[in-house]
DNA sequence: AATGAATGAGTGTTCATTCAT
DNA sequence: CATGAATGAACACTCATTCAT
C-alpha cells in the first residue's frame, strides 16, 4: 500500500543476495506457494519479520528471481544469435545453453516452470510474459531461418516443433541430477543427436 | 486416513463423482495446495464442512483422482502392448494413446503432472509412484525390443530416450487447447514425425 | 479477493447481531484500529478465526455497524421533518433526537464521530458520506425555512450555524453518562434554551 | 521512560524541532497510533532508526507536542484572564484566543483533540489531564463571575454551558480550512454573536 | 445429506525499538 | 548524526477439519 521505501532494499547488499539464493532454493523445491517466509528466514538464521528489511514482500523475492534468470537467458540467447552462424549452428547452441543454463541454475529453472502459470495473471509479473515472449521469438526464428536455408524440414509446423524442443529441454531439470550418471553436456548431445536424426535406425 | 471411509462414500454415489470432478478441475486450474475446500464446495453449492460426508480429507479426493487416472492409464498402455505389434508401432500407439489421453482428461493429466512431486514424499500415495514406475517399465521394455528388433537406434541412452519422449508428450498439457488450431491427432502425428525422422533435412 | 460467500454472513443471525455489539463498544471505546480481533473475539468467549465465520473482514464489522447507525438516525429525521411543524419545531425535535440517540445508542454515536474522517478515504465505505450529506441537507432546509419564516435570526451564516450545533450535540457523547447528573432530556433542554435565547441575561 | 535524554535530546537543537513539527502534522492526520516511526523517518529523509538519537520514543513526541500545546494554551488563557476585564469581556477574549490557536496551530488542537482520551490512561501524560483541568477552572470561573455579576444567565447549569462552549469551539479544528471561506476572526464572531444572543429572532 | 458454529495452527506482514558500526 | 541489520511481539486473516443439530 505505501510506496517502497527501504534503503536497503537497493541491490547492492550482500546479505540480500543470501537470502535470494536461499529462497530461490525453497521456491524451487517446495513451490512458490508452499514455502513460508518463516521457512525462509529460519535457513537464514534471523526472525520472519527480518525478511522485510531486505525485501517489501514474498512475491517481491519471486520477481527479483525470475527477472534476474530471464533477464540473464535472454542476454546469453541474444547472444548467441547474433554471432550470426549458420541456423543449424544456432539451434544447437541455443539447446546447448539451455542445458547448461539447467546445470548451473536448477532452482531458477525449476522455479520457473513452476510458476510462470501462477505468475501469468499476477499484476506486477507482466514481465514474465514479456521476457518469455522475446525468448520464444528468438527461437522461432532461427528455425524459420534454417527452412529458409534448406536446413531444416519444411513439412513440420514451426510453432509445434519449438514448442516440442523447448518442453523436452526445460523439462530436464525434474530429473537433472548434478553429479548424476551424464553430465549436462552429454544429455545435451545425446538430445541434439535425438532431434537431428530420429529415433529411427535408417 | 485414506483408508477410511463413511458409509456415504462409497464408490457407487453420482454425487460424489460430480464432485470429485469438480475438485479436480480446481486442483488441475490452481494447484492443490492452492484450492480451498471451500472453493470446491462454493461451485458444488454446499458448504465446505458438508465435503467431509463424501471423502475423509483434501487428499483423499487428490488421491482418488490420481488413482483413477493412473490405473485408467496403466490399462490402456498394457492393453497396446499386449496385442503384440512390432514395437516401432506399439511405442507409435503408446504415444497416440498420451496425447487422446491430454485430450479426454486434461484436468487429470495437469494435476499429475503438476502435484506427482508434491506426492511423491507423502504417505498414503505411495501408489502413485509405484503406478508411475509400471508404466515406466511398459515404455522402456517398448524401446529396447525395438533396438534388439533393429528398429530403433542404439547409439542413445535407453533412459534418457524414454525421458525425452515422455516430457515432450506430457507436458503438451500446459499448452494443448480443446479446439485449437491442432486437433489432438495432429499433434500426435507431428511429433511422431519428428521423433522418426529428426528435423534435418537430408 | 474471493467473493464473500459465507452463508453465515447473512443478516438473519442473533450470534451476529451479538458479536456485532461487542465489537461497536470496543470500536467505540478504544478506536477501530487500536481494536483488535482477538479483543472481541475474547469478549465474545471464541477464537479470533471464528469471527470470519460470522463476518469477511474486520472493515465489514464497522461498516455494518456505521450503515445501521447512519440510516437509523436519517430514517428518524426525516420523519420528524415530514411531521409539517413549524421549522422551530423541528430544528428542536431535531436536537432532541440527536440527544436521544446519544443516550440509547452511545457506542454507535462515538464510533462514527471517531471514525468517519479514517473512513472517508476508504473504499467501500462512501455510503458514510452519502448518508451524512443527506442528513446534513435536511438540517440545513430545516434552518433556511426557519429563516424565510421569520423564526431564525438572518445575520448568521447557515453553514456556521449548522455546524456549531451539530458539534455542539455530538460532542456531547464524550462526556454524556448514562445515570450521570443530568438525564438526556435534561441535556437536551439545557441545549435548547442555550441556543434559542443565547447566555447573555438580557 | 520519557524522562530519559539523550545528549543530543536537547531542547536547543534546530533537527529536533524540524523532526517533531513532522511528526505533530503526521500525528494530526492520520492519528497517532496510525502514524509509524517509519512516515516521519521518511519525511525527514532519515532511517526510522535514526529518531532514535533525538527521542527516545514515539510516544515521547506525542508528549512533547500535547506540552508544548497545552502550556502555552493556558499561558495565554491565564494571560487574558489576569487582564481584569468583565467577565463577559473575558469570556470572548478566551473564546477568540481558542479560534486563533485553531488557526495558529491546527495540528496541534487536532492532535489534542484525538488523543486526549487515550492519552488519558497513559502513565507519563498524567499532565495532560492536569493542564486541561487548570484550563477547565479558568473558564468555568470566568463563568460564574459572570453569573455573579449579572452578566450571563444563571437559570443554566454552570458544567453543561461549559462543556458546549468549548466542545464547540474546538470541534471547528476538524472543517475550520486556512484560506476557506471564513477567516478566524469571521467564525470567531458568528459564534460570538449565536452564544450572545441565541438563533431566535426576537 | 447438509448446515452452522467453532477450532487451532499457521500465513504474510507490520512496527517500535535496539545496537554495533 | 546516521546507517543497516535485526528483534519480538503482535496483527488481520486463512483454512482443513470437527461436530452437534
């Protein structure tokens, strides 16, 4: 209801970038809902009531994570396009980056599988809707570009085939274990060599 | 606790499935945790203490719900296997079988696969991961008669194959639409052609 | 944010009624926002959840209370200013039903002069401006009829009048005491005399 | 605890004053137990905290100001009254001395008026209680030497033609604008005129 | 088969205050 | 003089559940 107004609520503390990863954490494993500020606070060592220092809110803490992991996607995905390779190239590397995106930050992924459907009609989180766009742009067009270029078939429909690689490779990070028997790099290729070839022996 | 059952709950009453399909709904539309007894009991017109006449507790009727689905869907994969086709076509029909499976009951398959997590820690639901392990054993038996049958490659991970299949296909859920622009057949059909061929160009 | 929907909420309920007048004295007494729930609650010998049973919101407890209390006292006042007496008359009965109702109805009466300018900002509660800009109109009528009567001096402004005399009468209930020296009456003729002939002996 | 001082607590200091003239106008609009450390921090561009090193409480403000007030208020009014005058001329004198001090320092009357009745109970404000009462006994002297003189009616009880006076006089604080329609002296004078010689036309 | 009243534990949030720096 | 981190108690409100009727 009053406007923010915490000194430290600037980004700069360290502490307030504890106690975000920490959150990241419990909204990643138990869901965005299910864990309580007090859950939080008690992993941090201080009183519920000492969260408000740092942040305004909970659902101030879930922005401040989806932002910083989509903004960070997208800077990485833009980047990667515009190195200007070839469209096939691209494509690899964008699911490449998405795998390695999934090894180093399972808890902002899984956070956001979570919630982005929660987070659709909460005002404040427009922000989601819009990074997610602009990512899913990225992507449909490097495949539009690679059946211009003859590289990729032409007979398969462009929004249903993103949406196949894109669920296919953020849903890995349900069973995604660091330290598990393939590293991010070899579910990566083995998915790459799936998505080129088939499944078929020919 | 689930075990428990008034006389008033027994299988054969309709009012009682009418209001097991509305929790579900709820559950599949908010989540579980996110749906008050008394949001079910509101769109039923009774009151939220009158629910406790049908179904012992809010996890018996999530239970029920998944019970159903996963023993419906359990069934109907065993049925495709056992008529004995080659296993290129058996994991072809297990396939088809997933997305008429999103189609008919989309509010079951959301729930599990929003809340099969949640579950998998608590007691009484132990079934659901046991259920969810059968039919894991139906696909992966599918894939490697396959490879043995020279129908599938055997440069990839049998796991991770089976893995990739399985969250493409399920997570078509979040975003698969009731007379959208791509009947369920459709979808079927083009990942099938993606999985069988890959996406090059040759 | 969810609708009310609370079949308890309706007006019929003597448990109500009574929680309602717990929670106008301790309005009244200690000021609604130093009140708390669990205050009346106490008082009401129930836990501070069970209130919600009863009522959706502790801003719902004043509003009724101030509704019930502003469209009594307009109901009787127009009625006295449709009885047809001359505007002296009324002005008078006016004066004297405000003592009235101080004396019968106390806690009402401090509750809205405590709370009306709190609530004069706040949504949902417009009804009390509303109300109290009718009841004003018919003072202010009854005061310039007096004054195209003859009855009324002319020399003093009509809005400063109206307001002495209506804080005058208000006041009273910081101080007024049931079983005091003086009864309402008493206070009330006192008032009269004061404000017809003025405190100079002449 | 409000006898306790800092050093910096000390009367001389310019910050301090600044800090409680916010804190006066704050606790005047919204009501002092409705008015955080917080806002007043915020509107001297300091952390709540920070107060701290000037007051040692909030409720040391509210004192603070309530003296202040109420010292001066009976300064002036025992200054009128040792003028000498007749008592009807002091009467009025005091009546246009409160007017003015509505004018003066609204804040500070609003404030009073509010808080005069919790502050009653409160251990440490025992002199608001003190101070209104020496306030009281002026008026009600400069009354009944009017009485005694033959200068106002006596066929009216001494405390109630008190009471209406002031509840009156200082209710004006809650519309009574700087800059409205009427200046200080202007309301002074109307009610002069109504107390003098009643609303009747004679 | 349903109501209506209540419980009791918990939830996000607020806020005056303290204190080391 | 001020900051920034924290406390601890309280607050309005929620919700699954119970039970007499």
């Amino acid at each position: 209801m009053r406007a923010q107004r915490n000194a430290a609520a600037q980004a700069g503390s360290a502490r307030r970038r504890e106690l975000l990863t920490i959150a990241e954490r419990q909204f990643a494993t138990r869901g965005f809902a299910q864990t309580t500020i007090r859950d939080i606070a008690d992993e941090a060592g201080i009183l519920s009531g000492s969260l408000y220092h740092h942040f305004p809110s909970k659902e101030a803490m879930l922005g401040e994570a989806l932002q910083e992991f989509l903004e960070g996607l997208l800077a990485r995905s833009v980047a990667i396009v515009e190195q200007g390779d070839r469209p096939r190239e691209v494509l690899d590397q964008l699911i490449r980056e998405s795998f390695a995106t999934i090894n180093a930050a399972p808890d902002a992924v899984a956070l956001y599988q979570n919630e982005k459907s929660f987070v659709a009609e909460t005002p404040g989180f427009e922000f989601v809707a819009k990074l997610s766009r602009d990512i899913e742009k990225l992507w449909l067009g490097v495949i539009k570009s690679g059946r211009a270029a003859g590289e990729f078939r032409t007979d398969l429909d462009v929004n249903l085939t993103y949406r196949f690689i894109r669920d296919t490779v953020w849903s890995t990070v349900g069973w995604y274990r660091l330290g598990g028997r393939f590293s991010h790099h070899a579910v990566a290729e083995q998915y790459l060599s799936l998505l080129h070839g088939g499944m078929l022996k020919n």
